[in-house]
C-alpha cells in the first residue's frame, strides 16, 4: 500500500497560500491534516478550502505539535519565527520544510541543523527555484564539467519598483532585512549549489537606504508606507570562496535600474560560461570559435504543441515528499541552507562595520 502523509500547515498567509497549499494539494501522497495561523480565521479558511474532513485549525503551533498523528511539517511563518517552530517540530518527531530563508540568524539556523540531526528527522529550506527547468538543466551541465571550474559566478535578485507592501516584509524585527535576506536568498542559494561551492572564507557587503523614505512612490503593488520600511531597499555583497572563486550578490527591491533579474545566476567558468538573462544561455569556444548556444527548454517536437513543464513548486513539494518516504536526502541540504544565511548575515554586518567579515578561519569576525 502506498504511504499517506499527513501534514501541517504552521502560518497559512501568502506564501502557504501560494506555494505551499496547492502544491501539497495536488501531491497524491499527502493529506493536509492541521492548520494553524496566529490569525485563526486563516487557519480555518486554509482548512476548508484544502484539509481533509475533520482538519485540525490553531492558533497556537504548540497545540497542533501535540497531533501525534502528523508526519510532516510545513513552516510559512515570519523570519523571526522559522528557528523555533522548526525546532519544535523536529523534536515532536516531525519532518520539516522550513520556508526560506532558513533563519534570521545564522545562529538560529545552526540550532536547527542541530535539531534535525539529533532528532533524525528531516529537514529542508523551500529554495523552491532549483526546481525550475533552466535550473534544473543549467545544473546537470554544471555537474557534467561543461564549463570547467567555475571561479567567478553573479548572483541576481534585482527589482526596479516591485517592494512587497504587505505582511511584515519592511519590518526589520520580524524579518531581518529586506531583499537581500527576502530575494538575495534565492540567487544566492541557486549559484552556490550551481558552482557546488559551499565554503565562503571572506564577506564584504554594502546595504542602502535610498528609496525606502520617499512618498507616493511608484511601486508595483502601491505606494509604501515610508514609516514603516524598516528594511534595506538594495544591498550588494562580494564573496571569496576558500578555492579562490568569487561572486558578487545584487539583490534590490526598489532601485533606478533596467537591468532587472530575480533569482538569475551568471557563471564563469574555465571551459565555459552560462547564463539565465531572457532564457538559459551557454558561451564557449569550440574549434577557436567563440559560440553562444540558447537553450530552449519549451520546445515539444510536435506541430501545434509548444511543449509543457511541472510549476517548480510542485517539483519541489514532490521531491521533498519523495525523500521522506524512500529516506534519503532533499535536494536542499539544512547544511547548504546554513552557508546561505551565513553569508547574508555576514553582509548586513559587513555594511554596518565597514570591515569585511572573515567565515570559517581563525581569524576575527571582522577586521
């Protein structure tokens, strides 16, 4: 017999909704089981809309962790609440997908790594863009060496005018930063695990407040409440690698640009170069020629067929769903997720002394 598991939902506002809920909904090896949100009332709408009959609705995690019946959690909480609620779940024998980034803090994210191997459960962080089909295919010509050594990579979260109005996105207490730590976290996560590379010895970073204090902004979803963002509007940071490799992280939510990407990486390597700007490009020299070769990834092969691929939220919920019930890794280790904070948190402290920040050597944390 096919294995169910049943699941809980902890925080059912945009992303639950977004993401999470109907990805989950569409998997057949899973039943939406508890519900739980401080705000009761979207807990109880979640649960109709997408549990199963008799779906438990909270307003307190704890509460719902005492169901001894639940396999799996999904957080979909504030930043400042990933750490303890994933540690909660973990030791009340639960498997956990946290919603990135980890932590708010890299110590944070330690405790949960922490908590997922003493408790031998799983736990993974909803990087949810490896899944896409560039990402996907990027990576298996990045694991085949087609680009040799990659020793220089970007990565990419830049908005012109697209800052997020609602929730408490510009609430620097509950979410530790804006879009470095809100979109930054996903270029970044997408081009370490491209380059395989998870050892920063050294973080220097910039965070701006340029934007965030005008009026009547114009902005993709509304002016902003200038009083209220709390957070960085832009930010940039430049990584060195203990291999020599560096990357430079540009992630903004407000800024007088046209070069816009969001969760892009471009890669430099000794045999090769790729890309992801306005699709998934790959540059060479072949017979002492340079070549450009556009990869296209929607083509079907059949008249009046443009060909088809999976959301990458539901690869991504069929993947984690899959590792749990042939006990085996997620594709997103808490232990690469752990470098991603470590090095978004060494950004914001690398802006806030002026000093670049030294990881992973006996050296001081800021000199």
């Amino acid at each position: 017999m096919t294995q169910t598991l049943r699941v809980g939902i902890i925080g059912c506002g945009g992303i639950a909704n977004g993401k999470h809920l109907p990805a989950l909904s569409q998997n057949k090896h899973v039943v939406l089981a508890a519900f739980c949100d401080i705000e009761v009332d979207k807990a109880r709408d979640a649960a109709e809309k997408y549990g199963i009959e008799g779906a438990g609705v909270y307003a307190d995690y704890r509460e719902l962790l005492k169901d001894g019946s639940l396999d799996v959690i999904h957080v979909c909480t504030p930043n400042d609440s990933h750490a303890p609620i994933s540690i909660a779940s973990l030791e009340a024998g639960k498997h956990v997908m946290c919603e990135k980034p980890m932590a708010k803090t890299a110590a944070e994210a330690r405790a949960m790594l922490d908590a997922a191997k003493r408790t031998g459960k799983k736990l993974t962080i909803g990087y949810n863009n490896r899944f896409r089909s560039d990402s996907q295919h990027l990576k298996k010509v990045c694991e085949a060496g087609e680009l040799g050594d990659i020793y220089y990579a970007r990565a990419h979260a830049i908005r012109r005018r697209a800052v997020p109005t609602w929730g408490v996105f510009l609430d620097e207490e509950k979410q530790g930063g804006g879009p470095l730590i809100d979109i930054g976290t996903h270029a970044l996560d997408l081009t370490l695990w491209m380059m395989d590379n998870y050892k920063p010895v050294s973080v220097t970073g910039s965070v701006y407040h340029k934007l965030g204090s005008k009026e009547n902004a114009a902005n993709a979803w509304g002016p902003w409440d200038p009083a209220k963002f709390t957070v960085e509007d832009s930010a940039m940071g430049f990584i060195k690698m203990e291999n020599g490799a560096t990357i430079t992280l540009e992630a903004s939510w407000a800024l007088n640009t046209l070069d816009i990407d969001e969760a892009k990486c471009s890669l430099s390597g000794t045999e090769g170069g790729a890309d992801m700007k306005g699709g998934l490009r790959i540059n060479g020299e072949e017979n002492s020629r340079l070549f450009v070769k556009e990869i296209d990834l929607n083509a079907g092969g059949v008249a009046f067929y443009s060909g088809s691929s999976a959301r990458d939220i539901d690869v991504e919920c069929a993947a984690w769903i899959d590792a749990i019930l042939q006990d085996k890794d997620p594709v997103v280790l808490p232990e690469q997720a752990l470098v991603v904070t470590e090095i978004l948190e060494a950004i914001y402290e690398s802006a806030r002394t002026g000093k670049t920040v030294y990881l992973n050597q006996d050296q001081p944390a800021a000199v």
